[in-house]
C-alpha cells in the first residue's frame, strides 16, 4: 500500500457529473476530438450571461474587495436575502443569512456541521449528488426515498415515511429538481413538512432553480415548516442569475432557531474557518435580488430555456425505446431508457459508449442515486440547432446498439 492513497473517507464518496466518462472526453478533446458536453448545467458556456447590472456592481466593487469580508457575509447582500424572503412572507432577518461561495460550499458546511457518524439522511432518488457525496463525507449515512416517475416525479410519501428510523436526522428537498425538473405541490410539500414536524428532522431545502419554471407555481419549503421545524433553505446567483463562476449563494435559516444555537456556533466556526465566501461576487447579491432581473424571457414560450427543453423532450420521446417526462421546472431531462431494448446492465458504460462513437457526453442516471441503469440526464442548454443535433446522435446510437 502506497502512502500517498487517498484517504478511506473519500471511500463511497462519489460525483460522477464530473466522473470518468469526462476524463475520457478530456481526453478525446486533448486528441482533437469535438465533444458535445451536455453533462453539467454551466450557463455560461452554452452563451448565458449574467445582467449586464450585476456585471457592473462586480466590476464596480472590486477595488474595495481585495479583504476578507466578515464570514457570514456583507451586510448588504445578507440583507438583500432576508428582504427576498420577506416579501415572499418568510419570517426572516439578518442574522438568518449565511452567504457562502455556491450553495455547493454551504451544503458541505451544514452537513459538516451537524451530521453525526451515522445519523441518516433522507436524499431523493434520483438527487443532485452533491447532497448524497457530502453526507458520506460528513459520516453519516444517505437513505435515498424514491421519488415516482409514473407520478411526474413527485416523492412518494409512503416511501419516505417508511424509511425513518430514529437515527434519521434530516430529510433534504430539491425543489424544482434536479435532475427530473419535477415542482412540488403544496400539498406534497406540506406532506413532507409534516413528516418533518413529527419526527423532529431538519429539513434541507435546496432551491436553487426556484425561479426557473416552466408551469405553475413554486412554494418555500420555509413558508410550510413554518416556526416548529428547523428549516435551512439553499438559492444562490449560479443559475436564475446565470453567474455559475462567481461562487455565490445563500443559506437562511428558520424555525426554532432558539433551540438550535449550538449548531448555529457549529456553522459559524465552520464558516470562520473558510474565511469569507468571494467577495465581489457577494456585492452583486443585492443587485440580483432587489433590481429586475426576470428571467421570463427565458422561461416563457419563445425563450431559450422553454423552447430547448421543449424541443429536446419532444425529440427524445420520438425515439423508440426512450421515454420522457416534461420538464416543469429547471434546465434538465431525466428520460428513462428501455435497458433490455440496449441491453444495458451498467449505464455508465452505455453512456461512455455514446461518448465514444457519437461524441456526446451526458451522466448516466446512476450518478444521480437513481438505483437502476435505465436513465440518463441532459442538460438542456445548448441552442436547438445543437440540440437537435445532439438527440438525434442520441437517436443512431439507440437504433444501432438496439438487441430487441
Ligand atoms: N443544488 C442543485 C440542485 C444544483 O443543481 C447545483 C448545481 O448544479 C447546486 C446545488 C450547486 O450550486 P452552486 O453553483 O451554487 O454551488
């Protein structure tokens, strides 16, 4: 055994959006190759930008960011936060809002922070896999509850209660999801809000695509936890703000924070410890939430996000043996393969075999928790022309590798 191997923590810790299949792609490209990456939700490199307003307030504040800002955050742009939730009727102030560098450094943080060696934490099936790679980082113990395709992919509530145990710590919420663009009814919601409320468990609602949505409306998971259940809530600029890069986002706590200030020390040290999330970056937060930076033109029929989702759903439900349930929020597609039709037993090897004769790179639907090899996810943010394109390789390496 070499002493330079990783260390056993990292055993079972696993991020395959950007797994070997990418390496092999790198590769590729290295050769010269030309490879479609519809495998990460990267705005910006499919011609996204962000307002042109928040590029200003950046750009604005950069002479007077070169010091490390207080851990929690500015003060302007944790107040934007809180002013965000409460016009959306949230009971929030100041002192609620952490600003971290993407919710992806706060879903570690609050992991880290309150998770003990193998307390258990409900994560959907499929998830973003974040969520199930820090819990294992952190010690504790990922029990994924389904979520049910045949039903628009809404969780299934039997399915989640059935699970709880009392090690069973927190229960996390991805809403609009990714990858299976499901929103949540208030129903639903309140359902799991419930659960919550009976069993004592945090809930980690990560709504980070909250103002991407295709129909209908979106709930704060806060707004139903209301002041009994102890509710951290995950948004941030990377995506309805198009700002991947910049590293910011936010995490507001609510609930019975009177109860839990021993974890909020917890988080503060933690957030010490990181010094600051990125400074510019955290000016631009106030400028995002109090300006007009609709997305609509995006999201309404005749925008980018609408119309490629609506084309690549279309287009993948045409092609024999693949079926697909719309987008209603969000950037992504989770079609469901026929395995028996491509004789699929590992569906990282399907996807690696598409990288390699159709130059497409997308995750297979393992990565994602998802406990069957009958799934893929595709970024849906390429311009249709490309899109087309793109399905319709997916379409030759379907007909051509079909044993039914
Ligand atoms: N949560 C979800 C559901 C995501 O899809 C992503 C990124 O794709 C993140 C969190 C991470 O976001 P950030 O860029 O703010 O770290």
């Amino acid at each position: 055994m070499s002493k330079y191997e990783q260390a056993s923590r990292l055993q079972g810790v696993h991020y395959d959006v950007r797994g070997k299949n990418m390496v092999e792609a790198q590769r590729m490209e290295a050769e010269g190759q030309r490879v479609l990456h519809l495998n990460i939700g990267n705005l910006a490199s499919f011609g996204f930008a962000p307002p042109e307003t928040m590029v200003r307030t950046f750009i604005t504040h950069l002479h007077e960011s070169d010091g490390y800002s207080d851990a929690r955050g500015i003060y302007s742009a944790r107040t934007a936060v809180a002013n965000y939730y409460q016009t959306r009727g949230l009971n929030v102030d100041v002192p609620q809002v952490l600003i971290g560098n993407g919710v992806s450094e706060l879903i570690s943080m609050i992991l880290q922070a309150m998770t003990n060696i193998g307390d258990e934490i409900l994560i959907p099936a499929p998830d973003y896999p974040l969520w199930t790679a820090q819990t294992v980082l952190s010690g504790g113990h990922p029990v994924h509850y389904l979520c049910d395709e045949s039903n628009g992919w809404q969780p299934d509530i039997e399915d989640i209660k059935s699970k709880i145990t009392r090690r069973t710590k927190a229960i996390v919420v991805i809403n609009p999801n990714n990858p299976t663009g499901a929103v949540y009814s208030r129903e639903l919601l309140q359902q799991i809000a419930d659960i919550a409320r009976e069993n004592e468990l945090v809930v980690l609602a990560d709504e980070i695509y909250e103002k991407i949505l295709y129909s209908g409306e979106h709930l704060n998971m806060a707004g139903l936890t209301g002041s009994d259940v102890l509710c951290f809530t995950f948004s941030g600029l990377s995506k309805a703000y198009r700002a991947c890069g910049w590293r910011a986002g936010w995490l507001v706590s609510t609930g019975p924070l009177d109860d839990a200030t021993d974890l909020f020390e917890g988080l503060q040290l933690l957030a010490n410890m990181r010094m600051c999330a990125n400074v510019p970056a955290q000016h631009a937060i106030q400028t995002a939430l109090g300006g007009y930076q609709s997305i609509d033109d995006m999201v309404k029929p005749g925008g980018r996000f609408h119309d490629q989702l609506q084309v690549a759903h279309k287009l993948l439900n045409d092609i024999p043996g693949i079926s697909c349930e719309p987008a209603r929020g969000a950037l992504y597609l989770f079609p469901h393969l026929n395995a028996e039709m491509f004789d699929i037993e590992d569906d990282e090897e399907w996807a690696l075999g598409l990288l390699r004769r159709k130059k497409i790179l997308i995750s297979h639907g393992r990565g994602f928790n998802w406990p069957h090899p009958d799934h893929f996810r595709l970024v849906a943010l390429p311009e249709e022309s490309v899109l087309r394109e793109a399905v319709g390789r997916i379409a030759e390496y379907c007909e051509e590798t079909r044993v039914i």
